[in-house]
C-alpha cells in the first residue's frame, strides 16, 4: 500500500488552503484596533498551531463522515488514511508558528514576528501552489501565473484587513 498513487502523492491541495489560513490568522491576530500589534509572538504561534489543528481535525471529520455516507462500513485503516492525508493543512502552520516563535526568542518586537511568520505563511502558500503546477507538468507561464494568482490571494487577506481598521 505504501507504493500506491494515493499515499505517494502529497495534499498540496491542503497546504495550499493550510498556508493561506496561516496568513489569515496572522493578519487577524496581529493587527490591533489601531494599527498596532496586540499579540506576541508565543501567543501568535500557538493561535497559528492551535488553528491548524482545529482546521486539520475538522477536514479529517469532515472526509470521514462523507465517506462513511458513501460507504458501508467505515475502519480503523481508513480513518489513519483520512487523517495522514489532511496532515499537510496542519504542517503548512508549523513554519509561520516557528518563524513567530524564533523572532520572539531572539527579541524581536510583536510587529516584526508577525511580519516574518506572514511572510512565511505566504511563501507557503506560493510555494506549495508553485510546486504542484510544476509537478503536473504545467508550462513555465502557467507556474507563473499560479505563483502571482496565489500571492495576490494572499495579500488581499492583508488588504482586506488594513481596509477594516481604517
């Protein structure tokens, strides 16, 4: 089973969507009603974690009770897989929570962690969409656009949000 097509092949779908929620939890988290920045950078880290985690467990439930509608019986085996499959949605937060992390270790102020786990939520985002156009064999204007669409998506979050505090 652990040469098939299906355990092989990575959820890039789910860091993708992992990613751009990374990004979505830092802008929120992040910006105080004044422009400021409220949370530090442990808080910040364990939000992005803990987020990943509900939203991971969620997907996984999710999946597990469509197929249990779809299907008779549903087993143990079937679940793991279920779960090993939405890991990437929670993995894609552990670069932001870790980069938030480090900056606060090495006394970096609340604004700057948060800018540097956004800046890795978005490399994420474009990296993990970059690398799947590349794998399917997409054309190197295709990989470009991809990587532009994505990055576009990931500031319109921060756009979105600098537009509701002003």
């Amino acid at each position: 089973m652990a040469g098939s097509p299906a355990i092989r092949r990575a959820n890039y779908t789910g860091a993708i969507y992992g990613s751009l929620l990374a990004a979505s939890v830092v802008v929120g988290a992040a910006a105080g009603s004044h422009g400021d920045v409220e949370v530090d950078p442990l808080r910040l880290s364990g939000l992005l974690v803990a987020t990943g985690l509900v939203f991971w467990l969620a997907h996984a439930y999710a999946h597990v009770v469509g197929a249990r509608l779809r299907e008779a019986a549903l087993d143990a085996p079937e679940i793991r897989r279920v779960i090993r499959g939405e890991w990437p949605l929670l993995q894609a937060a552990l670069p932001p929570a870790a980069t938030a992390l480090l900056f606060g270790l090495f006394g970096a102020g609340n604004a700057t962690a948060a800018w540097a786990a956004l800046v890795a939520a978005l490399a994420g985002q474009v990296g993990w969409a970059s690398i799947t156009t590349f794998r399917a064999g997409a054309s190197a204007s295709l990989l470009v656009l991809t990587a532009a669409v994505n990055l576009v998506l990931g500031l319109l979050i921060v756009v979105l949000k600098a537009a509701l505090h002003h």
